[in-house]
C-alpha cells in the first residue's frame, strides 16, 4: 500500500509540475498575478509530496522490504542501517528521486523569497524551475520507478510492476544483492549528495538570467540575487569532486586520486564554466561589463550538468563511476539539446539589447588578468569537453569506441593548469585598471625570487629534477607567499593606523572586507591543493614487487618486509585476507602497513583495501595485488611514496571556509 502511495504522490507531483508550467505560462500571457501566485503555492505541495515519496523509500529501505525492486537490488539484510539509507542514491531510480527532492527544496526555498522589486522575473523563474522538476519527475514515474515491486504470474512468471497485475501474488525475496562493496566507502556516503547539491544548486542561477532575458531586463540584478546560490553550488560542486578523488585514493586501489574517466570529467566541465562565471561576475558588478559573457556562462553550466547527468546515467560511455545500460538517455539527451538550443536562442534574439563597455584600462590589471583566467578555465573546458564526445563520435561512424587516455590530457592541460596556478596568486592582488601588476609594486620580485627556495631546495635535497614539477613547486611557492603577504600587510596597517591590539587586527580586515579576503582564502585554498596534486603528479615513487616472506624492498629512502599473510571471515560473511608489511627508513623500524583483500562472499566480488599511513610530507601506500591463498610465504604488492597529498585535502578545508566567509551578506547600512 505505501508503495504504491509513493508512486501516486510522484505522479501527482509530476502533474503539478505541469500545472505550474501551465498556470505560468497563463500568467505571463494573461498578466495574470493570481495565476503566477498560484503557480509558486503549488511547489510548497510538489515538495511535499516529493518528501513523501523520499521518505517512503528510506523506510523500505530501512525495514528489508525486498519485494520491492529497488530495495533488493542495493540492500541485503546484513548491512547497517546506515548505509542502508545511502542506498537511497546507490542506484539509478532511488538517485533520480534523490535529485527531484534537491531541486524541489532549492526551488522551494528560492520561490519564496521577497520577490518586491523583481516581480517580472518571478515568473521566467518559475518556469524554468518547474520545466526542470516536471523532466525529472517523469524519469521517475515513466522510466525509472523506485517503487516497482515483485510479482508472480499464475504462468509461473515473474513480473515487475508498481500494481498487482491481475491473476498475481506478490514475490519477496529472502535477501537482498547488496549495496556494490566499492560503494560502502564513507567517502561514496558524501560524495554524491554534495556533488548533486552542487548540480542542482545551478539551476537557481540558471532561472535567474533566463528571467532576465525573458522579461527583458538588461540590469545585473539577476547576477546579485545568483551570487550566493552561485557560490553554494560552486562549493558543493567542488566538495563532491574532492570526495570523489578521496574516494578513488581509498577504494579503487591504484595510487592515485583521478584517472580521467568520462564521469570524472563530466563533472569537472560545469565546475570549469562555473569557476569561470565567479571571476566574471566580479567585473559585471563592478563596471556592468560582460553581460552576454556570463548569461553564456551561466548557461554553459548548467546545459553541462544536465550533459554529465546524461553521460553517467545513459550508460553510452564505460566508467567505473556510471550507471547500467538504461532507458532514460534518449530524454536526457533530448533535454539537454532543447535546454541548450533554447536558451542560447533566447539569449541571440536579445543580444543586441546588451551594450558592454571596455573592461580595462591597462594591459595587467585585474580585469584582464580575469580574462586570461577565463580563458584558461574554457580552453581546459574545450579539451575536456573533446576528449569525452570523442569515444561517442568514434561510434558513431566506426562501431568502436576509441577513448584518449590520462596520457593525452594531462599534456594538454598540464601547462594550461601552470598557467592557471600562476593567476591564482596575481589575480586577487592585481590593481583594478592600475598601473602596476600588483600591489606588491617592487616587492613582487623579491618575492618571485625568494619562492625560488622552493623548486632549488626540491632539486637539492628532494633529487627533483623534472622540469614542469620544479615550474609547478615555484609557482606554488609564490602564489601562497603573495597571498599571506597580502593578509599580513592589512593585518599590519590595520594595526599602525588603528592601534588595535594584534588579536582584533588579525581578524578585522576579514569583518570588514569578508568579500575580499574570502576569496583570498579561496585561492589559498587552491594553492595548498595544488601542493598535493604536485606531489601525487610529480614527486610519486612507485614499485611493484613480488616478495618472499622476510624478503624486503627498497623505495626511496624506506624499506619494506612482507612479514606474511593472516586470514579470516568476518561476521557479515566477509573474506578478508590481510598482509603485513613492516616499514623502516634508514634501518629504524617506524611502522606496519596492512593491506588486504575482502571477498564477499554473497556477491562473488573482490575489493581491494589499500594500507595508507600518513603524515603532512608523504603518504605510504601499499595495496596487495595477488597472492596464493594455500602458499602465504609469497605476495606480489604495489607500493607508493606519495609525497604532499595531504596538502590537497587541507586545501579543501581552507577553501570552503573562505567560501562561507565570502558568501555571509552585506551589513545594511542604518539610515541616520
């Protein structure tokens, strides 16, 4: 019965998603506002019913209802109520409803707000909102139903179906298959959700310049009420790539943290074009220039989330991250041409009404310097973008696909990704249409030479000596130290000029430019990433070696001994097989790795448990890639020394607090 509950309240959802399309629609046409009122009343209704269904779910989920399809085919009886409910994204219908329950919330939230001095852009918005909703409702009750349950015909036939067919019985299965062991990882119970709210956060932005073409605005108002939606989006959608990389260093089992999978870089493109639109919103509000720049930004970012949505869930394109073979990519490929066509067509028929002015005044000021970044950020994107289309267009006129590998495009983007590291430092601290890089004047190049310690202290005593890494470890060195030296100097003024105590001048120029010194926060954040990505990148060792028991490898400046094997079953019927490696460096034992294979059993699958030990320097990393179960005295193992990835996840945490500082709302100023 609530089942069947739940498929009826999407149902009813997905017609009210019709009914709101159609009520704006009469609105617009009428310059009806009850109609345009009784549109946004109704996504209050539609998200209780989206929550309805939700909840259904998780309680099925929950309770070990396996007659119902989904709930078989991602549980089992012997896995924690935990993950149990993270199922809920664990496949393709249950994320589908997932994602509709996002986007209803977010639209909800943004429809009521105080529309007083945008009224005319209410009801585009709608539109787009409800369009969106009522798309991927119907995947849910058309394609992809989460609440299809078992049935046995009177043929001896089994059936699945939301409804009892006639004649039949329901069918519960003892045991569910099981949640895919590589997705019980912590960091696969983060990484979706932050990365779909990362999607989904766009299309907030996304309505907002549809509105404003459609009601013909030609103001920046719509970029002002997107900024902090934009920057929501932007730092979920970075949250969830991270996750996704921690997930791939943990589980996957191959040393590093991103392969150049179709998956992986369908979600990297929206976050390029989105990166991109943060930088040139900032000119747009300074001097309103480039308009029909950032409306084709913000409209590149989300034709591309709906695009990687398309590529994950189609199944035209193999990947470790993708979803089976399913019927919804045909209307994911169709929506995601009418959006793309449609908008961009909205966008030329208005184009003329935008007059943008010059940006700059000066060859190296910040406005161009943002241009530059845009630049870079689109080539990387125009790259990204070739390299996933090419296997599908290879298909199409041979047959076969022929995929390009992380060889091709890390030669191409790698000094794209130098470049973009450099601006990464100048870009924050260069003057607006001045007459200098930055700031900084002389002392630029005090500091360009002092950094140089970083790359001469690597090759001295690191035994460094490939080219681009030792560029990479230098830019790196100066894009922080131009960033700290920025903060130290207000921090130093406010201190002189004020007479503050050093405690309230450490954090006042924060309290009162938290726009500006958020975003340096944001760029050092992504110069700490960077350090772990060039550590990873450039300054990995690796080996791969078969060892007797007591036998000992070298790598680097640390010794390894396969000590031997230990075996066990776990109690949920795990298989687990363990080795022992013992570390010394320099002759001094320091500390045991344990890398380990599980097998379970009820499913047949194998999954490799890496061992890491960490520090701020380096990572060990050992993973047990064959072994004989009847002779423990030999194991073939692969082993890394990866230096500085750490700094890549502290990174991460710098850069989502200076996030949630650049995005806190302007003090209004009392009136007197």
């Amino acid at each position: 019965m609530l089942s069947t509950l739940g498929y009826l309240a999407l149902a009813l959802a997905f017609l009210l998603a019709i009914y709101g399309v159609v009520m704006v629609l009469w609105g617009v046409s009428q310059k009806s506002k009850p109609a345009i009122e009784s549109a946004r009343l109704a996504l209050i209704l539609l998200f209780t019913l989206v929550s309805f269904s939700l909840i259904a779910l998780l309680i099925f989920l929950v309770t070990d209802r396996f007659d119902i399809a989904y709930v078989y085919s991602v549980t089992s009886r012997d896995m924690p109520a935990y993950l149990k409910m993270t199922a809920l994204w664990g496949g393709q219908s249950g994320s589908l409803l997932f994602w509709s329950w996002l986007l209803a919330g977010f639209s909800l939230v943004f429809a009521l707000r105080k529309w007083d001095n945008e009224k005319e852009m209410l009801p585009w918005s709608l539109l787009v909102v409800f369009v969106s909703l009522g798309f991927f409702l119907a995947l849910n009750v058309l394609f992809e139903s989460p609440f299809e349950r078992f049935w046995h015909m009177p043929d001896g036939q089994r059936f699945l179906s939301v409804f009892q067919p006639a004649g039949a019985w329901p069918l519960t299965p003892e045991d569910g298959q099981g949640l895919n062991p590589l997705l019980r990882h912590p960091g696969m119970i983060w990484h979706p959700p932050t990365l779909y709210l990362g999607f989904v956060g766009f299309v907030i932005p996304f309505a907002l310049a549809i509105a404003s073409l459609g009601s013909g605005r030609r103001d920046q108002r719509w970029l002002e009420i997107a900024r902090p939606w934009t920057l929501t989006a932007w730092i979920f959608l970075s949250l969830g790539l991270v996750l996704g990389m921690r997930w791939a260093y943990d589980v996957l089992g191959w040393g590093g943290y991103w392969g150049w999978d179709p998956v992986e870089i369908a979600a990297l493109m929206p976050w390029l074009s989105g990166t991109a639109l943060v930088h040139t919103a900032l000119l747009q509000r300074r001097n309103d220039s480039l308009t029909r720049w950032n409306l084709v930004l913000i409209i590149i970012t989300f034709s591309l989330v709906i695009f990687g949505t398309f590529l994950t869930r189609s199944g035209v394109l193999s990947s470790v991250h993708s979803f089976a073979d399913s019927n919804v990519g045909l209307p994911m490929f169709i929506f995601t041409a009418l959006v793309t066509l449609g908008s961009l067509g909205l966008l030329f028929s208005r184009w003329q009404k935008f007059d943008d002015p010059e940006v700059f005044e000066f060859a190296l000021s910040k406005e161009v310097l943002t241009l530059l970044l845009n630049l870079i950020l689109m080539s990387i994107l125009v790259i990204c973008l070739l390299g996933v289309i090419y296997p599908i267009i290879s298909d199409l006129f041979t047959g076969t696909q022929v995929t390009v590998g992380p060889a091709w495009y890390e030669r191409i983007t790698g000094p794209l990704f130098l470049l973009l590291l450099f601006l990464t430092g100048i870009c924050p601290l260069a003057a607006w249409s001045g007459k200098q890089l930055t700031r900084f004047g002389k002392s630029f190049w005090l500091f360009g030479l002092f950094s140089l310690a970083i790359p001469f202290g690597a090759w001295l005593i690191g035994d460094v000596h490939h080219g681009l890494t030792l560029i990479a470890l230098w830019l790196a060195g100066l894009a922080g130290i131009l960033i700290v030296s920025e903060y130290f100097q207000s921090v130093i003024r406010v201190r002189t000029r004020q007479h503050e105590k050093w405690a309230n001048a450490f954090w006042l120029p924060i309290k009162r430019h938290h726009r500006k010194y958020g975003g340096l926060l944001v760029h050092l954040g992504v110069v700490l990433m960077s350090l772990g990505i060039i550590g990873l990148e450039g300054l990995q060792k690796e080996t791969q070696v078969t060892l007797a028991q007591g036998e000992s490898v070298a790598l680097a400046d640390y010794q390894f001994r396969y000590e031997g094997l230990e075996s066990r079953i776990g109690e949920d019927g795990i298989s687990i097989t363990q080795a022992i490696l013992t570390v010394s460096h320099d002759g001094t034992l320091i500390e045991a790795l344990y890398p380990q294979r599980d097998v379970y059993l009820n499913m047949g699958l194998a999954v490799t448990q890496p061992a890491v030990r960490s520090n701020l320097a380096r990572d060990l990393y050992a993973i047990l890639v064959e072994y004989d179960p009847d002779l423990q005295n030999t194991a073939t193992f692969r082993i890394y020394i990866n230096p500085l990835v750490n700094w890549l996840w502290i990174g991460v945490g710098v850069m989502t607090l200076g996030t949630l500082v650049a995005v806190i709302p302007e003090r209004k100023k009392k009136s007197i």
